[in-house]
C-alpha cells in the first residue's frame, strides 16, 4: 500500500511543490540511537548527490559523526523522488552548501532501503533533511525541496545551535569544577 501511494505521489509531482508525502499509519517517536541499516550495498560508502559526499546508511553515519564529533545532515530520499533529485542537482551544487557540509557527517538514507529509520524519524515526505547533534538530538527539519541559500541558512543554523550547546555544557563543567576546588 505504501509503495502504491509513493508512486502515484511520484506521478502527480507537478502538483505537489513541497516534495512528495506518503502515508504511514502507527509511525512511531524518533529516538536518538541508530536503527539498524538494512540496506544490501557495502556498509557505510560514500556515495555523491550533487556536489555533496553523503555515507551511506544511518547507522554507519552516526557511528562516524560520534567517532568524529561532528553534527549530522541526514537526507531521507528514494530514488523515484524527483524533487530529491532536482534538490541535489541545485541545493547540493550551492558553493555555500559544499563548503558548510565538510562540518557535517552527511548521512543519505533511501527510503526503499531503509523504511526503519524513516519511520524511526518519522519522516512522511521526501525530501527530508533532519540535523541531529553529534549524539544525535534533533536539531531543524526540512522538508521539502529547497533552494540551496534556504539549505545554506538551516545549516548555518544547526552549527550554530550545536556550538550553542558545547558552550553551555562548557560552561555548566566550568561552574562544577569551581565548586570542586
């Protein structure tokens, strides 16, 4: 049924200017830990859209983004999408975009190979872009086909919200260790 209503959602495109919606009943909360990736291709390859260098499958992502200590930019997509495509060949060529990214894990997970983590995130339209912290806490969603300076502006914005966050942690260590002394 879900793939019947993706297609036909596929089909009717033209209509459809903020990207293609699908109905997913029961979907539960997101949680922060990696559900497990499904998907038959070599676990954790890099994979282009656009000028963009993407790891595949979440799992393998968020492994990399603790290890690394970087925020995630996780693009939910399928391959029949077509405003996933169009937003690769046009947000992800945006030079600010390309250059923002290298302080990103940049995760894609395809919506055929990973229904589990769609529906983890609760993710009913594609595309999605969902920012999570190093540790995975939500941060901004964008759903939707978007142009890249809109793209540039929310992943300003997540950088931003993550440094916002290491500087109170910073502080609230700095406060416990005055009272230790």
């Amino acid at each position: 049924m879900t793939r019947h209503v993706v297609r036909v959602c596929a089909l009717l495109s033209a209509s459809l200017l903020a990207g293609c919606e699908i109905g997913v009943e029961g979907t539960p909360e997101p949680t922060q830990q990696p559900a497990a990736s499904t998907g038959t291709a070599k676990q954790g390859a890099r994979v282009a859209r656009g000028h963009l260098r993407f790891v595949e499958h979440y799992a393998d992502g968020y492994s990399q983004a603790i290890n690394q200590g970087k925020p995630m930019l996780v693009f939910f997509t399928a391959a029949w999408c077509h405003f996933c495509h169009q937003m690769a060949e046009e947000a992800f060529t945006h030079p600010q975009v390309v250059s923002l990214s290298e302080h990103f894990v940049c995760i894609l997970v395809d919506a055929d190979a990973e229904p589990d983590v769609c529906r983890q995130f609760d993710v009913t339209g594609y595309p999605t872009i969902q920012f999570l912290s190093p540790r995975g806490a939500a941060l901004d969603r964008i759903v939707g086909k978007k142009p890249g300076h809109q793209l540039m502006m929310a992943m300003q914005a997540a950088l931003q919200s993550v440094a916002r966050r290491q500087s109170d942690a910073d502080d609230a260590q700095g406060r416990k260790d005055n009272w230790t002394r």
